[in-house]
C-alpha cells in the first residue's frame, strides 16, 4: 500500500504524482495486443540453389534480379575434384545481348576442391551473375541468398 505520493521527474523535467490510484489502475490494466498498435517492418529472405559443371571456358549462372535486395550474398562449393575459378559479373540489363555483362571487380577467386567461397558484390547493379570455369572440369554447388 502506497502511504505517500511519490513523485516522478520525467525526461523533460515534469512531475508526475503516482497516487494509489494509478497503481490500483495499472494492477487492472491490460494492454492490447501489440499487432494492433504496432507496425513492425519484416525482412523478406530468398534463397536459389543451383549446380553447375564447368568447362575450359567461363559459363554463366542465369542472372539474379538484386534491384530491391540491401543484401546479396553468394556461397559457391566445389563438389569436384578440380579446382575452379569464379567471379562476379552485373549488369543494367538482363539479357546480354541489350546491354553485355562487366566483372564486379577485377577478383577471381579460386575454389579448390572441397572448399566454399563467398561473394559479394562491390557495385550495385539490377543484375548480377556468377562466371566459372576450370581447365580439368569440375561441379559446383551455387547459393544465392538475398535479404530485403
């Protein structure tokens, strides 16, 4: 039982009296649920999945649409027993032939057989893909996760 108000300063400096009253009211109180009286912004998850076998030359996965992604991130895993060379490729456009591809960076990166590597694009752009290619041959694990 509260014998005497107690008083309260708030961050601007108000007092605030709490009586027996407001504690009587906040034993009883019952707020409502929080779905109807907040708004909580989700993030949206994607994921693709691909394997691929190269050859001596680069191939290319089907381009990934990232223009509505703040996050893209690409796991590539050699399941074969040769090492590969892989790398970032974007693109305004979705086809090649309207516009053509460029390297995100001037990086290749080896995946030896057994190991993943990640990939992250330095430069924004709608499209992006991934170029691999191994002189023996080799397969290749492609995952591709992208968050809103």
């Amino acid at each position: 039982m509260l014998t005497e108000p107690t008083k309260i300063f708030t961050k601007d400096e108000e007092l605030i009296e709490v009586t027996e009253d407001i504690l009587n009211w906040l034993e009883t109180y019952s707020p409502p649920p929080l779905s109807s009286n907040v708004t909580l912004v989700g993030k949206k998850f994607t994921e693709y999945s691909l394997d691929v076998t190269t050859l001596s030359s680069y191939q290319y996965t089907p381009p990934f649409e990232t223009m509505q992604q703040s996050l893209v991130t690409f796991f590539v895993k050699n399941i074969g027993s040769n090492s590969a060379k892989v790398k970032l490729q974007i693109s305004p456009k979705e086809n090649e032939a309207d516009y053509g591809y460029t390297d995100d960076s001037v990086v290749t990166t080896d995946v030896n057989p057994g190991k993943i590597v990640t990939l992250v694009p330095m430069i924004f752009s709608r499209y992006i893909r991934i170029a691999y290619k191994s002189d023996l041959g080799t397969n290749l694990k492609i995952i591709a996760q992208m968050q809103i």
